[in-house]
C-alpha cells in the first residue's frame, strides 16, 4: 500500500516548502478558481443537473484530488467529457441512479489504483482517445443548441444524438435572435479577452458582460434563475444518497464508463502538466485519489469528477507548482459560492451554451482528428469507429469496444514482429562481407537432412498459429530451433512447441534448440518439454549444434540405407544440392539478425 499510494503533498513538505512558493501557488489558487466558477456552473446545468452540483463538485472533489493526489499541480472537478455520460444516466436512472453510479466509479477507480493500472491506462492507442474526447465534443456541442439558439423544449432535450437534432429541427421556429446574440458576443468575449489580458479569464469577462447586459438592458432570454426556480446555495452539506440495491446491476456499465473516463482523462491531464512544469506524476496514487473524490463528491451532492486540463495549464501557468494551489482553488470557490451565490441565478443560459461551445471546439482537437487521416489505415478505423459509437451510440459502448478494437489491434502488431525463417545450405558460402554479421544462418554449413529454424519476437498466442502452420508436416531428420530472439512465451505457445514436439517423436525427429533466453527455458522447464526434447539436445549456439546434428544425420541415414532402396533414401534427404533455398518471413531479415 505504502509503494501504491504516496500523495504529492508529502513530497513537497520534506522538499522544504516555503512562503514564497506558497505565495505563488495562493496567487495561482485565486486565479484558477475564479476560472473554475462558471465552468463548473456550466458544466452542471449541461450534464442534466443543477448549477450548485457542479459548484459542489469543484469544492469537494477538487481539494481531496489535490491534497491526495499524485500530481503537484493537477487541478480536479467537474469536466466537459462527463457531460454527455452523465445526462445520460440522469435521463435513465435520475440524479439518485447518477449519485450510485458515481460511488460505483469512485471504489473502482481506488481499486484500479492499487491494483496499479494506472501505468497500463498510459498505453492507450491515441487513435481510440481522440475518436473519443473528438466524439465528446461534438456531442457537448450539440447539446448546447438549445441555449445558443433560445429554442423553446417543453419536454427537454433528448439523450440520444439523433433524437436530439430532430428535436431541434422540429423546434426550430422558436428561436430566439436575442439568445443568438448573447452566445456570439460570449464566444468572441472568451476569444478575444486575452489578447487584452493574460491575466482575467476570458469566460469570466464573458460571463459578467453578458449578466450585466441582460439584466440591465432587460435581454428577454431565459437566465439559471428562470429555468432553475429554486437554487440553494450554501455550504455543502452531507447528504447520504438513497437508492435501491436492484440498480447496481443496471448501473454497472455506466460505473465502469465513469471510471475508465475520469481514469484516461486525469492522467492525460497529469501527463501534460508534467511537461509544462518538468515533472513526473504518480500514476496509481493519481487513480486512487480520484477514487476517493468521487466517493466524496456524491455524499454532498456532487457529480462525478476527474482532472481538468484547461484549469490544470491556468494553475501552471499562473506560478502554481505543488498541491496548495489545487486547495486554494477550492477554497475560493467555497467562499464565491457563500458571497455571491445569489448572483448565479441572474446568469444567461446563452452565455453558457456560447461558452461551451468554446470548450467542444477546443477539446474536439480537430486538427488533430483531420491529421489522423495520413496514419495507417488500421489507426484510422480504431479513430472513426470510438467517434461514430461515442457520437451514435453510447459511451458506455464506445470505450469498451474502442478499448477492444486497440487491444486487437496491439495483439496484431505484436504478431507482426513473430517471424521464423527455414534455411538449408549444403556448402559455406566462399565470398562475403567481412563486416556482414558471422552469425547470419546463410554463412554456416547445414547438412542435408537438417532444418534450422529461426524464430523471432516474442511467442505468444498471436504467432502460435503462424508457427504451426510455418513448419508442415514434411518433418527432416534433425530440426533445429534456433531461439535467441526469443524473450518470452506464453501458454499459447507452449502449446503450439508441445504439438511440434509431438509431431517430431512420431517422425522420429530430433528437436534441439540452440540461443534459448531464461524465460522461455523456466517455462519449457514447467510444461515438461524440456525433459521431452532432452537437456543434450539444447545448445548455447547453433556452431555447437551443427556438429551434433551432422553426427544424428550420418547415424540414421547409415541405419536406413541398409533397408531401403535410394529412391526413398532420395526422399528422406530431398534436398537441393545446387543452391542456397531461403523462406523468411521475418522482418528484418534473417542474415540482419545478431546472436
């Protein structure tokens, strides 16, 4: 546990923390909260629920995920890639389904953290991570067109992507040009107000313009206070979640979605705060500290949270270097929502929606989605299916399949590097490089009647079938299995050299094996084949074999040319005597290779 889960605080205090790092750090805390303030009200009110759930979750989740966690600057809260999942676990199972399945994600997330995945979760295929934050995007997008065009929906907005475009269509006589206004001047404020100052937030300037415009010009488009009635802002209060224990089999799927999201998502955070501050995050202690927010945030009525790279590059950016900053963050956020909690509700729905569309363009990445396409075909399916499935399906489908599709993909890459090669020589070639590599199978003298075998890669059950069906069942005398690229085996193709053993006894075969690497030996060792092949039949290389092969060759062939006619003495050695015969399906190829 001790090696598992080391929070970033504890470094930082035997580093020697100061008053002047905590300056910066409370400077970079004030600022990033500020930011946080209509992000997460945004963030609430998208995801189904409401807007002091979202501050909620800001203040509980962030200060545990910065005081627990196992990056340094790593700011934690409600995110825009929970949106979608969360309004549709809202719309199924209510905002209790969402608390239950939340709690589900927090106890999963701690044991993926101490089961220590969290250096797994970093070898996810980019292809399968942009189809999905790219199909995020667009589905936040297009959940803000209610808000961004002013439409009337007496019913609310559909779920699921298609219903939702239909709905809008039908809908789309009751746009509002008011609300059209306020979203554009809201996105061209969040664009433009850094140029004027690095310093103020762009969707904070957005935010208190359009309010006060609203309010002061008396703007008739629809504000938190007149869709949400009653907004009960205060300090959160601990509320245990009521719900029936038959949901948590219907919840699973979601939980688990939960989970895998806020895992991907923290750690490509804390990945990218690490090369902004040159650092290294805790992977596993990370996972585990996201696990006990999100136990936390539902106990107050908050909504699932995760790492939040656009507040996490403000904190750097801004002089905050340990978990203080984080802390503060939520601090200020508490004390907005104490002193100024009232104001929310004067806020316009179109300000957020134009916000947010803000937030999908910059999370699409869409320059990087276009440049995908000049990747390997195999890359860009992977890419295509997570963001149609993320866009027309669910994400509870997208991930798993899209975490199948990139698994399968690995296990065909790593086929690819199998390889094994046949060769026979009846004489040494006479001429050639001297620089060429001595080891090569082409400059040894092979007797006729004996066949080396190189294998290369690891053997595992992807190249298992591609071995079997590599050596056929025209058995030689001797056959020499020549192993030296070989670091691991697994169960698969224990199996496939088991068969081959097999195969060689009946034929009367001898099987030695030359290069054989400690773990491929151990497990020969516990699957019984080493005592099959015997321990005088396994050489360190193939120059010690060759002589011995020769010697079993000149025996048998001598024994059989007593009882058989040369025809079938022909047939036994059938070797052509002229030339050097290759077959490699390796890459690089054999003669390349080094012992």
């Amino acid at each position: 546990m001790k090696s598992v889960f080391q929070p970033q605080i504890i470094s930082v205090f035997k580093d020697g923390y100061n008053w002047k790092q905590f300056s910066a750090d409370a400077i970079a805390g004030v600022i990033t909260g500020i930011v946080a303030i209509p992000l997460s009200i945004a963030f609430g009110i998208a995801s189904g629920a409401t807007p002091e759930a979202g501050l909620y979750t800001a203040v509980i989740a962030g200060f545990l995920i910065s005081l627990l966690g196992g990056s340094r600057v790593q700011i934690g809260g409600p995110t825009g890639a929970f949106i979608v999942i969360i309004y549709g676990v809202i719309q199924k199972f209510g905002f209790s389904g969402l608390l239950a399945a939340t709690l589900m994600a927090g106890v999963i997330l701690i044991a993926m953290g101490l089961l220590q995945f969290g250096t797994i979760l970093k070898y996810i295929p980019y292809p399968a991570t942009l189809g999905f934050t790219s199909g995020i995007a667009v589905l936040i997008a297009v959940t803000q067109f209610r808000d961004v065009f002013g439409l009337t929906m007496p019913e609310g907005v559909p779920a699921e992507f298609v219903e939702k475009i239909e709905a809008y269509i039908h809908q789309g006589r009751t746009t509002n040009l008011w609300a059209v206004a306020v979203s554009v001047l809201t996105i061209a404020l969040v664009l433009f107000a850094p140029k004027f100052s690095k310093r103020i937030p762009g969707s904070l300037v957005a935010i208190i313009i359009c309010t006060a415009l609203v309010a002061l010009i008396k703007i008739p488009v629809e504000t938190i206070g007149t869709r949400f009635k009653e907004i009960n802002m205060g300090v959160p209060r601990l509320q245990i979640p009521t719900f029936q224990l038959s949901m948590f089999k219907e919840l699973l799927p979601s939980a688990v979605t939960i989970a895998m999201l806020g895992a991907i998502e923290s750690l490509l955070s804390a990945v990218v705060a690490d090369g902004m501050i040159g650092g290294k995050h805790r992977s596993n202690t990370e996972l585990i500290a996201q696990g006990i927010a999100n136990l936390a945030s539902p106990l107050f009525g908050g909504l699932p949270a995760t790492g939040a790279i656009a507040r996490t590059a403000t904190n750097v950016k801004n002089g905050g270097r340990t978990p203080f900053a984080g802390m503060i963050h939520a601090v200020v956020l508490l004390i907005a929502i104490l002193c100024f909690g009232r104001l929310v509700a004067l806020i316009p729905m179109a300000a957020l929606g134009g916000m947010l569309i803000i937030v999908s363009i910059n999370m699409s990445e869409y320059r990087l989605f276009l440049r995908m396409f000049k990747a390997p075909k195999s890359d860009i399916i992977v890419m295509l299916t997570t963001f149609l499935l993320t866009v027309f399906m669910d994400l509870t489908v997208a991930i798993p399949l899209g975490m199948i599709m990139a698994s399968f993909l690995f296990m065909r890459r790593m086929e690819k590097t199998f390889g094994a090669g046949e060769i026979h020589a009846l004489h040494r070639l006479q001429t050639y490089d001297p620089e060429e590599d001595q080891t090569a199978l082409h400059v040894f003298d092979i007797p006729d009647g004996v066949q080396v075998y190189e294998i290369n890669g690891p053997f595992f059950f992807g190249a298992a079938s591609k071995f079997q069906s590599l050596i056929q069942s025209d058995m030689p005398l001797v056959l020499i299995l020549r192993m030296r690229n070989v670091p691991v085996i697994d169960a698969t193709g224990m199996n496939a050299f088991e068969d081959l053993v097999k195969r060689a006894q009946k034929r009367k075969t001898t099987v030695m094996i030359t290069g054989i690497q400690p773990q491929v030996r151990n497990m020969l060792e516990k699957f019984g084949l080493l005592r099959e092949i015997g321990s005088f039949n396994i050489f360190k290389t193939l120059t010690d074999a060759l002589p011995y092969a020769a010697e079993i060759v000149q025996a048998e062939l001598e024994a059989r040319r007593q009882t058989h006619s040369d025809s079938v003495f022909s047939r036994l050695t059938g070797r052509s005597q002229s030339k050097i015969v290759k077959k490699n399906i390796s890459d690089p190829p054999l003669g390349e290779q080094k012992n």
